[in-house]
C-alpha cells in the first residue's frame, strides 16, 4: 500500500476559527488512506483542535512568524521541510 500524499495547511492556530474550523470539516471526511493533513501554525501553546489532528494522523509544525524570529522561523522551515522528507 503507497503512503498517502501529505497536505500542509498554514494557519497562525488551530482554534475554532473559521478557516481552522472549514479545514476541520474537510479533514474528518477526508479519505486518510490517501491523503493526510498537517498543520504549520505559527502560535506554540495549544490549539482546540490539536488533539483531535494527531489523533487522526496528522501533524503540527510550529514555525515562528518571521518577523518576530527570523532565525527561528528558518531553523523551524528547515526542521519542517527535514521531517517531511523522513516521512517518504
């Protein structure tokens, strides 16, 4: 069986907003045999939805904003980037 392509979804958290809760709608019905979704949020505490993603497969990748932490956010990218390539 091929893994399932991996879909990243850039939010700043994922709380029950309308974006992150519009992408949660469409994550629990997703096929997850052949697509997986992750998260790049820029906030580090604890999101509603955090829980429920990993639970379902899915990963959160917390990436600084880059005008806060330049060389944060690029040490994170890279991180980011590094761990999907793992995952092939």
């Amino acid at each position: 069986m091929t893994e399932p392509k991996r879909v990243l979804c850039i939010v700043s958290v994922m709380d029950a907003g309308g974006a992150e809760t519009f992408l949660m709608k469409i994550y629990r019905k997703l096929d997850r045999s052949r697509y997986q979704m992750d998260f790049c949020v820029n906030v580090p505490e604890k999101g509603l939805y955090d829980d429920e993603i990993r639970a379902m497969g899915g990963r959160l990748y917390v990436v600084p904003c880059k005008s806060e932490d330049m060389a944060g956010f690029g040490r994170a990218a890279i991180s980011m980037c590094c761990a999907s390539r793992r995952t092939r």
